[in-house]
C-alpha cells in the first residue's frame, strides 16, 4: 500500500498485468479512477501510521449493519478487525 500511495502510476501497471480484461482505454480509465478513490481512504489519518484503524468507525460500522438487518446479531468490532501489524511505534497520542 505504501508503494501504491507513492509511485501510483508505477503501481497501476504493475496491477494491470493481472487484469487482463482491461483491453481498451476505457476500461483502463474506469480502473484508474477505482484505483484513485480506493487510495483516497487508504491514505493515513494524520498523525497516524499507514494502516491503522479507527476502533470507534469500527463500532459503529457494526452497529449500523446490525441494525439494518444486514447482519442477525451484534457484533463485537474487536472480533472483525485488527491492526495488530500496524507499527504502534508511529502511533501519537
């Protein structure tokens, strides 16, 4: 991710030879956007290291699939996510 986020276009072509149905500049346009919006919310919140995730977005991700009947029962979010690989060294408080 961190390669992807710094040599994006580098990145995209490295991706592309394993998606062999893009085959005109359409397609590859449409993936480049997908690519563009994808890293948008892969981009670190400032202050945090590349990776980390907020626990409370996590909650209330849950909380909301749950009460929308996408999910039968509550969730604990601890119990769908870690950021255990995440280095907490870089991590301010």
């Amino acid at each position: 991710m961190k390669y992807t986020l710094h040599h994006t276009d580098a990145a995209f072509k490295i991706a592309q030879k394993r998606m062999p149905e893009l085959v005109n500049a359409q397609q590859i346009a449409i993936a480049r956007k997908v690519l563009a919006a994808r890293l948008a919310f892969q981009t670190p919140v400032k202050g945090k290291p590349l990776g980390w995730s907020d626990p409370k977005a996590w909650a209330a991700t849950t909380a909301f699939l749950n009460s929308a009947g996408v999910i039968s029962a509550p969730v604990k979010a601890s119990s769908v996510f870690t950021d255990g690989f995440v280095n907490r060294a870089n991590i301010k408080p």
